[in-house]
C-alpha cells in the first residue's frame, strides 16, 4: 500500500487538504460528544447527535477521498497517454 501519488492531483491542494481536516475534526468531535454526552452532560440526544455526525462525517471524508484518488489515476492516466483532461 506505499503508492506513489502523482504530483499535481487533489491530495496537493489546499483547499482539499482543509476539507479533509475539518471533516476529521468533525468525526473526533462527534467521538466526544458520543463518549461524554450522557455522563458529562447528562443528555442522551446530545450523545445521540454526537454519534450521527461521527457517522456523517466519516463518509464523507471516505467518499471524498476515494473521489480524489479516481480523480489522480485519471490525471496520472491522461498524462502519461498526452491526451488532455476533461475541462468541467
């Protein structure tokens, strides 16, 4: 599983990278809130809710990420056959 990435693909950009660190940030929070939120705060919604967006989160971040790397092996593939990418 020690695949070079292709430079250039979505893993370089920032603004994908912030995405995925919120979305990270949002599963650890959710992790929390599902943990503590019945025995810290006494409130089995809030563990609830905390649960959800540990859930959520977690899929869009996998989703995210497997997007981005069909999206680097179709740049890696069109570079190496000179053909240019789609435009959007």
């Amino acid at each position: 599983m020690d695949q070079e990435r292709p430079p250039g693909g979505p893993e370089s950009d920032g603004l994908y990278r912030a995405i995925m660190m919120v979305l990270v940030g949002s599963v650890m929070v959710g992790a929390v809130l599902t943990l503590t939120g019945e025995t810290l705060f006494g409130s089995r919604p809030l563990a609830n809710v905390g649960l959800g967006m540990a859930v959520l989160a977690g899929i869009a971040y996998w989703g995210l990420r497997l997007k981005a790397r069909a999206a680097a092996r179709r740049t890696a593939k069109s570079d190496e056959s000179g053909e240019q990418p789609p435009q959007r």
